[in-house]
C-alpha cells in the first residue's frame, strides 16, 4: 500500500531517534537515516470545525449529565487553553467574586501568567463544583462512583486523560460527524479571536501563544478573515486594467 509522505517522513525520523539512541549506547557506529531523504509534506492550513460542529459535541456532552466535564469544557473553549495547563490549576486561582480565573506563569507552556474572565453564569457553575485544593479535584469521587477502580486521588494527568477519552468516545459513537479534539477548542478559540479583533498578534497576546505558532498550528485563514469575500472585493482592484490600443 502506498503510504503518505507524511507517514513515511516520521517513519524516517522515529527509525533516525532510534539509531541516534543505539550509537549513544554503543550498539551502532552511524546514523544511516540521517543520510535518508525526506518527501516533501504539502502543507495543510488548520481548518477548524463549525460552530454547528462544536454544538453537536455539547449537547452530546450535556446530555451524559456530567457537570464537572460539562464546565471543564467551556471554560477550556473560553480560555483557549492546553489541556493540562487548565487541569493543573488550583482552587485558589479561581476568584468567584471578581469572575477570573489565573493560570500560572509555570502553568502555561509559554511562561505568561494569564487571567480570564468569565461570565457570570459560567462563575456560578464553575463555584458549584470547585475543589478545595485544585479546582478539578472532584473530578476524583465523581470517577469512583462511575468506577470502583479508580484511583482516590486527584492527579491532573488522570484528568487530562479523561477530557482526550472523551473526545474519541464521541468521534467512535459518531464517525460521520466532523472529528473535533481537545486542541479544536484551542484552534477554534484563536480563529475567533483573529476574526474580532482583526489582529493574529492581538490574539496572540490575549491567548498567551506564539503569532508564528497560531498561524501555522492553530488559525483558520479562511474562517478568521472571510478570505473568499476579501478577494471577491479585492479582484476589481488587483485585476490589471486593458490599455486601450494605440490609435483608438
């Protein structure tokens, strides 16, 4: 079977780690995949799902009745935020009275302390289900009750792996439907961010990401500047105009 150019350019690499690994180990003199060409990979812009999408998904996710991983959810799309960055948050990060909620500089991937507000309604929910020490921490009975193994205590990893399970519970039960992740929230997050504020380095500082990495990784190009009504505005200025024929 053929493979992608993709596929065969991270076989090439993985088989390039593994014999770096055997020289350092002195099992191997060279690194023959070093010498391996790569295929050119075209390059895919980020395309993220439809808000129609992103409401199949909640309401599927509201009708399991399970509000810590109901709320997780929003305040992850609101936030637009990593996964574990939002698991590993503590209890007192979150200030009910003042509507925020902090993420630490050694929190977050990019170093930035970042504070987001929420709106009240999401406060109030977020404040019912609120763990004493980290916020998710209730996470841990609501499991036990659906699981007698499970571990009896909070680890922000468990959590984590909980939110991407559940993602590909959804894509199994519905296949035809367009397949959302945990990073879709973030690459929806940041195209509509860019479409408001009209700016990738606005939405950049705002999100606490790279512009460059918003760009290559997480926006939407087409959703976020409405590319096709753009052109379509912009054709009777970039089309060259005719000269009229000399002598005429």
């Amino acid at each position: 079977m053929p493979r992608s150019a993709q596929t065969v350019a991270n076989g090439i690499n993985h088989l390039s780690c593994l014999w770096g690994h055997l020289e350092t180990m002195g099992y191997a003199n060279s690194n023959p995949w070093e010498k391996i060409p790569r295929p050119p990979i075209p390059k895919k812009a980020p395309s993220a799902p439809t808000e129609d999408d992103f409401a199949q998904f909640f309401a599927w996710v509201d009708a399991k009745r399970w509000e810590l991983m109901s709320v997780y959810l929003r305040v992850k799309s609101l936030a637009c935020c990593r996964t574990l960055d939002l698991c590993q948050v503590r209890a007192k990060q979150f200030d009910a009275k003042a509507g925020t909620l902090t993420i630490t500089a050694e929190q977050d991937k990019t170093h930035r302390e970042r504070i987001i507000h929420l709106p009240a309604e999401l406060v109030k929910r977020l404040d019912a289900i609120r763990g004493k020490h980290f916020l998710w921490e209730n996470y841990t009975p609501e499991t036990q009750e659906r699981d007698a193994r499970a571990r009896d205590e909070f680890r922000p990893e468990l959590l984590a792996m909980a939110v991407r399970r559940l993602f590909q519970q959804y894509a199994k039960k519905f296949p035809d439907r367009k397949k959302i992740t945990p990073h879709s929230l973030r690459r929806r997050g940041i195209t509509l961010v860019v479409k408001a504020t009209g700016s990738v380095d606005a939405a950049s500082a705002l999100i606490g990401i790279r512009a460059e990495t918003a760009k290559r990784n997480y926006l939407d190009t087409e959703k976020a500047f409405d590319t096709k009504a753009i052109m379509e505005k912009m054709a009777g200025i970039l089309l060259p105009k005719t000269a009229p024929e000399s002598g005429q």
